[in-house]
C-alpha cells in the first residue's frame, strides 16, 4: 500500500467528511492489512484520537470501541468473565502478541475476512456493530449484506449472557491462518457457528433449529450441520475435508458446552 497523505482526526464529523471526500481515502485502524495488500491510498484517516480505544461493562451489553486492539480485548476481565472467555481465548490463538497489540477490532470486522477467528466467535452472540452516521445492525446483518457498509465502525456491542461457549480454530501451522473454525455458545438458546469454510463465518440455522427444538443426539446435529453446511476448497485444503474437521468438532463443542 502506498498513501500520499496521513490525517489524525479530532471528531466524527471530519473522519467522515474525509472519507466521503473520495473513494481513495480510506479508515485506518491497525493497517496490517491494508499495508499487505498494494492499494493506491490517498489520505489515510486515523481514528485514535477518537476514544475508541474502551472496553465498558454497561449492565446489559458489553461495548468495545473500534480502536481496541485484539491484544486488549483478549487480557481485558470484563471478556475473561464473559462466556468463560471463549472471545478471550479465540483471539489469542491470531498470529503472536507483537501482531495483536496492533491489529484493531474495527479492522478485523470490517473487512468480512473468510479466516476470521474474531468474526466467527462474535457470531456465537448478540452482536450489534454501530456505525457512524447513524447505522446499527447485527454483525450477522452486516455479514449477509453485500459489500462494506460506506460509514465508520465505532463500537461492537455484545449482549451479555450466561452462557457457555467453544471455539475452535483449525491450522495446518500455529501461526496459519485456520482452514476451520467452529464457535457454539449454549445460553437460552444454540448458536452453531462455522467460518473459514474458506467464505466468512455463517451460523447453521438448521442445526440451530434442531438443538432449540429439544434435539438432544448431538451426534445428529453434527450430521445436519455438515448437510446444510456450505464449503468451498482453498490453497491450503479441500472442501471435503472441511466439512470431517466440522463433524467432529461440532459434536465435540456440543458436548462441551453441555457439561
Ligand atoms: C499476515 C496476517 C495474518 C493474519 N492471520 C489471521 C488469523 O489467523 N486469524 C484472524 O482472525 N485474522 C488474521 N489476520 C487478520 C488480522 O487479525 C486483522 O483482522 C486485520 O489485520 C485487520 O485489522 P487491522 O486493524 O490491521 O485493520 P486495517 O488494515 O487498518 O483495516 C482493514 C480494513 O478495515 C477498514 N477499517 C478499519 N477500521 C475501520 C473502522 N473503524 N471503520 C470502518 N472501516 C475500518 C480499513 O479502511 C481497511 O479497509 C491476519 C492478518 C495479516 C496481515
């Protein structure tokens, strides 16, 4: 990436000017991805002097601010006390520390990444990603909804919930990116998610339906699941075997999260 100019701005109000102003100036939030790809930027907007950079407990929901880093969000107690810091523990396994201090939570849903270890644990929850100007929608909304929503993503809120949560990510090296990764959260109600099919995370509805419906042979719902899933092949494997790791380690959530 190159970019011919770098703006620090000090309200909404001229973040958004600025990016409306054209197509080429462009939100930055940790850049470890925009710098790897070779994009022509014309100004790069920086939001930290926004105070975007909190995780609060506010009573019903959790809010994290766009500019949290994952290294913030993984050792924050108020995300090691939700869920049994499941979000905590599936941050942690992204890249080494040094990345994570940089890497932002803004960045990491904005850009709907197929791999995304984030976005597939979040989708276990009630999620609600808040936009400026004036946009609010669930995370799976924002997934299903073609292209980037044309605003700034400021907060994530996560309902909170007592429930009980897995994650897992599947990488052929430690420090790969996953060919798998498979969140479930029992709370009132299942939520089976799968992302990294390679296409971005998707909860399984008719697995969901299953579950929440009294069905109790987990070994089924593994079967249902790998039907309804949708897979695709990559570089690193085939869409076949994605769908073996997903049996398995849906059924093995499942147990889990009943213990
Ligand atoms: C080498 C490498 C390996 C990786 N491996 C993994 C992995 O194994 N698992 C995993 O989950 N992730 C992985 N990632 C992704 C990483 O965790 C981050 O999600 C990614 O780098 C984006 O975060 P960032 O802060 O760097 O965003 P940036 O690069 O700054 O921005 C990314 C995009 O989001 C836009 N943007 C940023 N913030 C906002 C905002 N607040 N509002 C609107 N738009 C915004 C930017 O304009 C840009 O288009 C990897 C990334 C790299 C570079």
């Amino acid at each position: 990436m190159k970019a011919n100019s770098f703006v620090s701005v000090g309200s909404w109000q001229e973040a958004y000017k600025l990016l409306k102003a054209s197509p080429k100036n462009k939100i930055l939030g940790g850049g470890l991805w925009l710098k790897k790809g070779n994009a022509q930027v014309d100004t790069l907007i920086d939001l930290s002097r926004l105070n975007l950079n909190k995780i609060e407990d506010k009573g019903s929901f959790i809010e994290v601010g766009s500019m949290v880093s994952q290294r913030e969000l993984e050792t924050s107690s108020i995300i090691k006390g939700f869920a049994g810091g499941v979000i905590s523990k599936a941050v942690s396994k992204i890249m080494g520390p040094s990345f994570r201090n940089v890497a932002t939570i803004g960045g990491s849903i904005y850009g709907k990444y197929g791999f995304s270890d984030l976005i597939t644990v979040l989708l276990a929850f009630d999620v609600e990603l808040q936009f400026y100007p004036s946009k609010t929608m669930s995370l799976d909304e924002y997934l299903k909804t073609p292209g980037f929503y044309d605003g700034i993503l400021t907060h994530v809120r996560i309902k909170k919930e007592d429930a009980k949560a897995f994650f897992k990510k599947v990488c052929i090296t430690a420090l790969d990116y996953p060919i798998l990764n498979v969140a479930i959260s029992k709370a009132k109600t299942y939520k089976v998610v799968v992302g990294s099919r390679p296409l971005v995370a998707t909860t399984l509805d008719k697995t969901m339906e299953y579950l929440n419906n009294g069905g109790a042979d987990f070994k089924k719902a593994a079967e249902i699941a790998v039907e309804e899933l949708k897979v695709g092949d990559s570089m690193a494997t085939k869409g076949e075997y994605r769908k073996q790791l997903a049996k398995v380690y849906i059924e093995r959530g499942l147990e889990e999260v009943n213990k």
